[in-house]
C-alpha cells in the first residue's frame, strides 16, 4: 500500500477558513473525503486522528465514528461542495425537493409545508432569484453558477458547522467565481460556520482564506496567515507557486513555471519530495526529510534551506 497523504496535521479554527492548495494530485481531495468518510474504496486512514471540538467542550474522533455516526454528522456538523456540481445533483429530482432532502433525512424539519418555505428561504439566500419559480428546476436547466449556488443551498441548509469546499469554483468563469467567493464569505459569515477550501488557485485563496496550508505530494510543505504567505513565501515550492500568477503589467511574454512534473513515487522516499524540481541542490534533501520548522508567528516550512540551516 502506497501512502498518497502523509503525517499531515491541520488546525480549522471556529469561524475561521483554511485553504488547502496545491498542484493537482498532491492529496488535498484525499484529505478532505477522509474527514466525512467518503474516501473511495481501494483506500483507507491507517493511522492518525481527527479531532472534532463539540460545543460541549467535549472531543470527538472522526476516525473512530462508525458509517451511521458519520452520516448523522454530514450535512448537520460537516457539508462538502464540490468542483462539478453536475456530478453531485440528481438529474432526476428537481433541486427544490433535493435540498429538501437535506432536513428531511436528518429530521431538521417535520411539517413538509415549512420545509418546502425553507428551501425557498435558502435559495433567496444563496442569490437565486425567484426562487419559487426555481424550486421545481431541474439541475441541467440552471447555469453552472446557478448550479454550485445550489450545491452551496444544499450545504447550508442543515446549519453545519464546517464547510468543505473541494475546488468549488473551478469550472466557473471569472466573473462568477469572484461572485460564489464572495457568497461562501458571507455564508460563513452569516451562519458563524468555519471553512476548509481546497484549491489550486492562488486567488482564490487570497480572496477567501484567513490561514493557508500548502501540499506537495502528500505533505505539507508550509503553512502561514495568508497575508503573511504572500508577503514572505519560504518554500521554494510556495514560492514557485506565486511566481507562476500571471499579473497584468509584468512581461506579458515570460510567465515563471516550477521547471519539472510531479514525480510518481512507486515507493516511500526518504528525502524531501520536492528535491527533484527544487533549485537547492543540496545533497541532504535526497536523503533526509525535513521538519516542519517555525519561521514566524504562525508560519511553518518543511524545508533544510529556508529559513536557515536546521541544526
Ligand atoms: N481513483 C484513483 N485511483 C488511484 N489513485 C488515486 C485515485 N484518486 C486519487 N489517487 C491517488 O491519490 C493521490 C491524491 O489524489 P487527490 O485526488 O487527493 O489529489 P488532489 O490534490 O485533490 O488533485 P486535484 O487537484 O487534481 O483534484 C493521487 O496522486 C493518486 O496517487
Ligand atoms: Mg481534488
């Protein structure tokens, strides 16, 4: 069995959003599926734990919950969009009835009549207009705008506490990507809820995440506040991933790429993953693993260079 997500120790404060970015196939859908107990079958949490902060005070080990104390929680404790809406509705149910599912598989509402307001409400909510009209719309009649507005619906509607939010703007133009951020902003807002977006965009991050983790197959390579990531990004990965923004006003002819593809790794390197695509060429990044080292106030690198040579 080959690990796809390592050692990875993440904090979602309450009210506070996270994002989780990196190059595609370095584990972030991994990480999120694993939370909720979605993971496809072929894998699995070997070891580690999730701990869950109740209101109570009390801690709860996500990894510990069996399949119905899981599902109990999904949706009510922790929702998830994803990139594709398409592939996350029914095609064969109107979107009015299927958020309303929501609240009638976890009880939340028992007179249909109310339920059926609700839905109403929340459509309003999430900037769908006429939302009477919308509720008896099938999901290919609506935009993809429209659509993840309604993906958001769905996971709103059961108050959760934590959002996951895996690539939930990617296949939207930019004018409606700018528009679903600002609408998960204010829903976090509104219902006081925390955030994990996992991304490969850096302007989505830097639109909508308090504090970002970075991923490199597998691991975290480094983690800070946002402004700070941007500010006085350490890992030459993280650095590799901000210089590769285009911006207007730079040499239109030249945009900056990390030289190199992801490696496959067939088997569990000892040295530090990104080695063979870093510009450090150090030979004790073959060999050795870094740790997560302190460089500021609330700022890791998983690096031997950056920020000074480990001792
Ligand atoms: N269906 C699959 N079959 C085999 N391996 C898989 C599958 N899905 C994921 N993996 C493995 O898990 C790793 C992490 O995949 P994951 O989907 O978490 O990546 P990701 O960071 O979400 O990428 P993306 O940005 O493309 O969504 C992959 O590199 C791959 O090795
Ligand atoms: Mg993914």
């Amino acid at each position: 069995m080959m690990p796809v997500v390592k050692g990875i120790s993440l904090e979602i404060p309450r009210r506070g959003i996270v994002g989780l970015v990196g190059e595609s196939g370095c584990g972030k859908s991994m990480t999120a599926k694993s939370i909720n107990h979605i993971l496809p079958s072929f894998a699995k949490v070997t070891g580690g734990n999730m701990l869950w902060h109740e209101d109570s005070g009390e801690v709860c080990d996500f990894t510990l919950l069996n399949e119905k104390e899981i599902r109990g929680r999904c949706g009510t404790d922790v929702a998830m969009i994803f990139q594709e809406p398409m592939t996350s509705l029914n095609p064969m149910m109107c979107i009015g009835d299927q958020i309303k599912e929501v609240l009638q598989i976890h009880k939340l509402e028992k007179n249909a009549d109310r339920a059926k307001e609700r839905v109403i409400e929340m459509l309003d909510a999430v900037g769908i207009a006429e939302p009477e009209l919308r509720y008896k719309a099938w999901p290919h009649e609506l935009s993809g705008g429209m659509r993840q507005r309604v993906m958001i619906a769905m996971a709103m509607i059961g108050s959760p506490k934590l959002l996951i939010a895996d690539e939930p703007t990617t296949a939207l133009d930019v004018t409606t990507e700018a528009q679903i951020l600002k609408l998960i902003r204010k829903m976090c807002d509104e219902y006081k809820m925390s955030a994990m977006v996992i991304t490969h965009n850096m302007g989505v991050v830097s639109t909508l995440c308090d504090y970002v983790y970075v991923m490199y197959l597998g691991n975290i390579m480094e983690q800070a506040p946002t402004k700070e990531l941007f500010k006085n990004p350490m890992h030459p990965y993280t650095k590799g991933l901000l210089s590769s923004i285009p911006r207007i006003g730079n040499n239109p002819e030249y945009l900056e790429t990390i030289p190199g593809s992801i490696p496959v790794m067939k088997k569990q390197f000892k040295g530090c993953e990104f080695c063979l695509r870093c510009s450090d060429d150090i030979q004790k990044c073959f060999f050795e693993k870094a740790e997560l080292k302190k460089v500021g106030p609330d700022h890791y690198v998983r690096c031997h260079v950056a920020g000074g040579e480990e001792e």
